[in-house]
C-alpha cells in the first residue's frame, strides 16, 4: 500500500489547484472579455487565485462554485463582498445557514439580476459601458461643502443606474468607506479623493487592494513624492489606459462570447 506523506499531499493538492486556476485563467476572456481585457497572464492568474481563495473561505469546494465565484470577482471586484455597494452580496455571502457550495447559485442568480439593473437587459452586458463613456467626459470634482451632496451628485452623474439600485445609506457608506482608503493611502486633498472614489465607484471600493488591477500600484506607490492632484491624475489616465480604452475596443468586437453556464464546469 502507498502512503503518502502530509506533504506530498499538500503538493498533489497544490498542483491540482494550480491545474485548475490555470483552466480558469483560459476560460476567463471568453466569459468576462471585457473586464480582463489587457490584462497579462500573470494578473490573471494572481486575481483568479485570490479570488478562489476567497471562495474557499465561504465553504466553496466544487470546481464549478469556484469558477463562477471567479466570474463574480473579477466582474464587481475581489473583495465585492465587503463593499457597501453590494449588500446583496454581503447578506448572501454572510448567511451562514448556507451547506457547502449551495450559496453559489444565490450568489450567481443575485449577480445576474444585479448586472441586467446597472449594465443593461443585454445579456452582454457584464461591464458598464454607458458608465465608463461617461467617465471619459467628467469635469473636474466638486468642490467640498463639507457635506456628501456633491460627492453623490457627481456618482449619480457618472452611473445612475447603480446609485438607483441603492439606499441612500449604502451609498453614503461606499464614498465613506472610498474615502478612508484614499486617506490612508495619504491622499488628502478632496479633489483626488472625489477621483479615487469615482473610480472606486465603477470597479469595486477596494479596487486598490484588489490583484486585477496592478496597474494602480504605480501611481499609488508615488503618492509620497507626488502632489495628490498628479497622483490623482496618474491614477485617472492609468485607469483608461488599462480598463475603460481595453473594454471598450473589446466590446467594439463583432461577436460577444455567452455568460458562463450555471450548469455546467465541472462540478466535483
């Protein structure tokens, strides 16, 4: 009888992951085209590994739980389930009467009906694109009246299918919760922070945080040396350059791959 020691166990089970997630990172451009456009392997890679990670620790173990989760994550971000932006995905992922790998269709179902409100009843719709057109042609913040109104004003102006779908409170918590990681990035000057919020706004409250998009560090990283307003303006062009310019020549394409199965990829 072959026995297997705990460590060459930890390896098969390391390599099969890493089989997997490599299977996931092929697939990931055919379901999410445009929310991985440009992104290198690597990235990919880094986000589909936290990303399961994350799954795993919401009890999912099947290969297809994983892969949707996936979908999920890098669609609305990798900790989209801490953002006050998506509470729905918070009271799901949260609800512990859940058996293993059963939250995944709630999960998913949920995300579905969440992306036909904000992006739009075209099954294609899995990035918002009408937002991000919107992006591109956004005056200079609004000045600080020490109150959240302009700030709010300004999300409703730039996505208002997404500020719809909230309670007031919520979104009040999500600029809230963008801003403290702005200042804690040391980014004081309210016109950056408006940036980095806007931007926080259409790919997820901890997008800083978040593998898939490495391109921020850059910027972030000269934010000592650097006035906040060019690191604010650093973010804002890296931000077109490697998310809005990528999905919007992606979604220019003449044919548009199909949603992810929720049936199918492979359930162990």
């Amino acid at each position: 009888m072959i026995r297997f020691s705990r460590e060459q166990m930890l390896a098969l089970e390391n390599t099969s992951m890493h089989r997997f997630i490599s299977r996931v990172v092929d697939e990931l451009p055919g379901y999410r085209g445009p929310v991985v456009a440009g992104r290198t392997r690597t990235t990919l890679f880094q986000a589909a590994t936290t990303a399961v990670e994350h799954g795993q620790s919401f009890d999912l173990e099947s290969e297809r739980a994983l892969f949707l989760f996936t979908n999920i994550t890098v669609s609305l971000g990798a900790y989209f389930f801490t953002d006050p932006a998506l509470p729905w995905a918070r009271d799901i992922v949260n609800d512990g009467s859940y058996l293993t790998n059963e939250m995944i269709d709630d999960l998913w179902n949920a995300y579905t009906e969440y992306c036909e409100f904000v992006m739009g009843p075209d099954a294609d719709a899995i990035f918002p694109e009408p937002a991000y057109a919107r992006f591109l042609a956004l005056p200079p913040p609004p000045p600080d009246d020490g109150t959240f109104a302009p700030v709010i004003a300004d999300m409703a102006a730039l996505w208002p299918e997404k500020v719809s779908h909230l309670a007031p409170d919520a979104l009040r918590e999500h600029i809230l919760g963008a801003g403290k990681r702005a200042a804690a990035l040391g980014i004081k000057d309210h016109g950056a922070r408006v940036w980095f919020c806007r931007i926080a706004f259409l790919i997820g409250q901890s997008f800083d945080a978040d593998p898939l998009h490495d391109w921020a560090l850059p910027a972030l990283q000269n934010r000592q040396r650097l006035p906040d307003t060019d690191v604010a303006s650093a973010l804002r062009t890296s931000f077109i350059e490697n998310v809005i310019q990528p999905a919007l020549a992606w979604q220019s394409e003449p044919e548009t791959p199909e949603a992810p199965d929720n049936d199918n990829n492979g359930d162990t």
